[in-house]
DNA sequence: GCCAACGTTGGC
DNA sequence: GCCAACGTTGGC
C-alpha cells in the first residue's frame, strides 16, 4: 500500500464537493501531466490512503483524507471537445490519460497549510510537496512521512 | 494580479 | 537534439 497527496482548486472541486457525491465518490478527472498520470496508472492500487489538498486558495494545505476507489481507467474528458480538459491527441483507442475513483474517508479537524508543512521541513524531507517548484498534482507520500502529518493534527 | 518555476511545443 | 517561446500551475 501507498499513501498519496493530490490536489484539488476548491473552487473546481473541493473536499466538501467530493463528500456530496453519491457513494462519497467520485472520479479524478483532468490530470494532463505525464508524471502524476504515471503515479495513478502504474502505483495506485485501490485502498490507498490519498490527502486532499486545496491549492490556489486562500490557506493552501491537506483539508481531508480519501482514498483510491478504483483501478486506473482512461480518462473520458481528453475525448469531449467540450470539456476544459479536451485533448484532441489522446486517442480513444489508445488513451494517453487516465483517472481513478477517489472516496471521502474524513476531514481533518484543521486545515495543515503549506506553511506549516514547510515548517517542518526537516522531518518532511524529500516530501515533493515542499520541494522548490513543485508543481505536480499527484505525488507519493511516504508512510512516515503520512504518520508525521497526521501526527501533527493533534497538535 | 503578479510572477517564478516548470512542462510542452515546434523550428531548426 | 537543442532551446526559445509559450502556456500552466499555484504560492503569495
């Protein structure tokens, strides 16, 4: 098992959005970065402990927990020309993105920022959340790493 | 709204 | 294969 970090714009889709879905689920759409699409097709496995991140807003940090629902499958949105994440380049018969079903498990009682995450950075590091630049939307969270956060809930 | 950092594209 | 131009992400 793996834990994971994805991120979300909480105008787009929030935690609150995926906790109002039917079943608590719902299917992460959009990712058009080769890495963070190689995370979720080669590494996820359902199960998988997954933070939510709320990015481009007011307090950027982990808001909740969730977890990965399903297998990797392709990501319809790439074939709608309608859709904002349209990609006339990925082939139905052979789709270049994939997307996986995520479920709320639980909010966390405050929000962990990004400032307090870099405040730790001596006990986080090699988090790719707090790297310089970073810019992916899916990334791996070690287990201690995972624990340490949490850890820091109570706190 | 600004802009640094990064990924992608495409000319050569 | 290099790299300049461009688009996007996302913190601030």
């Amino acid at each position: 098992m793996r834990c994971w970090l994805m991120k979300s714009e909480p105008d787009v889709f929030s935690i609150d959005d995926l906790r109002q879905c039917p079943g608590r689920k719902d299917h992460w759409d959009g990712v058009r970065n080769y890495q963070a699409r190689n995370f979720m097709r080669d590494d996820m496995r359902p199960g998988d402990p997954v933070f939510f991140y709320h990015s481009n807003t007011e307090v950027p940090g982990i808001v909740g927990v969730a977890e990965v629902a399903s297998k990797p499958y392709p990501d319809h949105t790439a074939f709608d020309p309608h859709s904002r994440y349209y990609d006339p380049k990925s082939d139905p018969n052979n789709p270049r993105w994939v997307m996986v079903d995520i479920r709320y498990r639980r909010k966390l009682k405050r929000v962990i920022s990004l400032a307090e995450l870099k405040a730790h950075a001596e006990e986080l590091e090699g988090f790719a959340l707090i790297r310089r630049g970073n810019r992916l939307s899916v990334m791996p969270v070690s287990e201690q790493h995972w624990n340490y956060i949490l850890g820091l809930e109570k706190a």
